[in-house]
C-alpha cells in the first residue's frame, strides 16, 4: 500500500541507548495524509517484487523463494521419506543462494549418517527427560521406560533448516514422548552436532 506520511526527525531522546537515531530510526509518523495513493514507478516496483522466483536444481529440485521469511525452500527427499527444506539465504547477496544450494546437496549426500547421528544425539541428551515426563502422564507412568534406542527409533524427522553459513537445525516429531512438543536437533557441518532439545 502507498501512503502520503506526515513525517517528522525523531527526537534522540526516544532512541534506544544501545543505538544511534540513524540506525534506530531517522522519522517518526505524525500523520497519515493520504491512506492510498497511485504512483506507477512505485506500483511496477511493487509487481515486479511480487512475481514467483523458481530455481531448478538437479538435486534438490524445484526450489521456491520466500522472501518474506529470505528463504529457499523445497521437498527434499530424506533417506526415502519427503521433508521440507528451508535454505536461508540473504536476499541480497545471490551468492549466498548458491552457497546454500551446495550446503544442501552436501548434507543431503551424507543423510543417512547424519539422521543416525541426529537421532544418537537427541536420544542421548533427552531420553532421561523423556522418562519424566512419562512418569509425570497419568496415562504413562506405568509404561515401561523410554530406552535411548527405543527414543532414536521412535522420533521423526519433520523439517530441515539450513543456513548459507552452514548452520543446520533439525525437527522431529517426538512421538507424543514430550506431549507433542518438537525435538530439534542443532549444529553445522563443519563442527557437526552441538545441542539437542524440546521446543514448540
């Protein structure tokens, strides 16, 4: 939408200390002149932001870009099962597209060893919380305690986030061992595995 603004400098005192007013914010909205108003320069800029962005990939596939969220995604597929892939890059910098297409195709071609990983990982930090919280449900404190093979086994990976710095995290679904809760799994190629918890 365009508007015609009423604007005014922003006082300095109404930034925050740990910024300046130019970083912070330079204007201040006094009023709103005009709630919409036609300027074609304006509306083909707009369109032309607007249109779909497709980028094929041999091994990834069809991915689509999400500007709002300055993401790639797509559906990949993960040692036989489909799983959403968001690939998060800096919309200014296509660079960083490319980067974090063969950070992908990287992790993809190595999956099998890192979802065992994964999965060893989360078991190992949160299989003893698991047994909490079941002691905790009435209706399964009296089931027989969650193993940490039985934990690797039982959660399912959901959805990949991956970062053009190599940053990953991964999301799984826990089974109903945290209650619906989703466990997710961080860390990056380079130093690997780095945290495992309960989020959502």
């Amino acid at each position: 939408q365009i508007c015609r603004l009423k604007v005014r400098r922003l006082l300095d005192g109404l930034v925050p200390e740990h910024t300046t007013p130019e970083q912070f914010n330079s204007w201040v909205v006094i009023d709103v002149l005009e709630p919409s108003v036609p300027c074609p320069p304006l509306e083909a800029v707009w369109e032309e932001y607007q249109k779909p962005v497709s980028i094929e990939d041999k091994v990834l596939g069809t991915l689509e870009l999400n500007r709002d969220f300055e993401q790639l995604n797509v559906e990949i597929l993960w040692n036989g099962e489909e799983v959403p892939l968001a690939l998060e890059i800096d919309m200014e910098n296509e660079e960083t597209w490319d980067t974090a297409r063969s950070l992908a195709r990287k992790f993809m071609a190595d999956s099998k060893s890192w979802d065992k990983t994964m999965r060893e990982f989360a078991a190992k930090e949160l299989t003893e919380l698991a047994n909490e919280w079941q002691a905790d449900g009435d209706e399964k404190k009296n089931a027989d305690p969650i193993t940490e093979e039985g934990f690797a086994q039982r959660i399912t990976l959901s959805e990949l986030s991956l970062t053009y710095e190599g940053d990953f995290t991964a999301y799984f679904d826990d089974d109903d061992m945290f209650w619906g809760h989703t466990v997710e799994v961080c860390g990056s190629l380079e130093n690997g595995i780095e945290s495992a918890n309960i989020a959502g």
